[in-house]
C-alpha cells in the first residue's frame, strides 16, 4: 500500500458510518441488513485500493442517496405518534448522518482523491 493510498484509508474505512448510524433500536430490527452494508462496503473498500474509479463513484453515490432519503425520512420521523413527543435519538441519529454524508460525498469528490485512486 502506498502512502497515498494510507491517507485516504481512514476516509475509505469510515464512510460507512454514515448509513449505519441509527438508534439501537432501529439496528436490533434490522440485523441483516446491518450485515448487507457492511459486506458491500468493504467490497468497495477493497475495489478503492485497487484503484477503481467505478467503485468511488458508487461511494459517491451512496452517500448522496444516504443524505436524500434520511432527509425524507427526518420530519415524518422526527415525533412520536403515540405521545407527540419529539424523537430524540432519531433526530440527533439523522442529523449527524446527513452531515457526515454530505461531508464524505465532498470529500470523495475532491480531486486529491480521485487522483490517488486512479
């Protein structure tokens, strides 16, 4: 591994942060797909490190459709039904999503990034 491509590991490792980040209670329904997202994203790291540009845009691309449908998904889910309440975990879980996907999708972008991979 180049010393390039250990710049950009931390980002490559991390970016799956973002589409797991959920209160614990949504992550004990869902174990398996916990378990896809995981799979999928170490396939695309191992693709990154290899040097391939289809794989950095399909990060890219996640994480732009991770922030869409968490915005979609925030008023709708931001109270609770039953008591009126706001739902906290779930508000504080899909701020901290969208901002590290929106973050990570710029970052990806960048050229430095694209030219270390490629």
């Amino acid at each position: 591994m180049s010393p390039q491509q250990k710049k950009i590991l931390p980002i490559i490792v991390l970016q799956i942060i973002p589409l797991l980040l959920f209160p614990f209670n949504y992550l004990t329904s869902g174990w398996w797909a916990i378990l896809f997202v995981i799979v999928i994203f170490v396939l695309l790291g191992i693709a990154l490190l290899r040097g391939k540009l289809w794989a950095l845009t399909m990060s890219i691309f996640l994480q732009g459709i991770n922030a869409v449908i968490r915005i979609m998904m925030f008023l709708p889910n931001a109270q609770n039904i039953a008591d009126g309440s706001l739902n906290l975990p779930f508000v504080i879980t899909s701020t901290l999503s969208i901002i590290l996907s929106i973050w990570f999708l710029l970052r990806l972008d960048k050229s430095d990034i694209r030219s270390t991979i490629a």
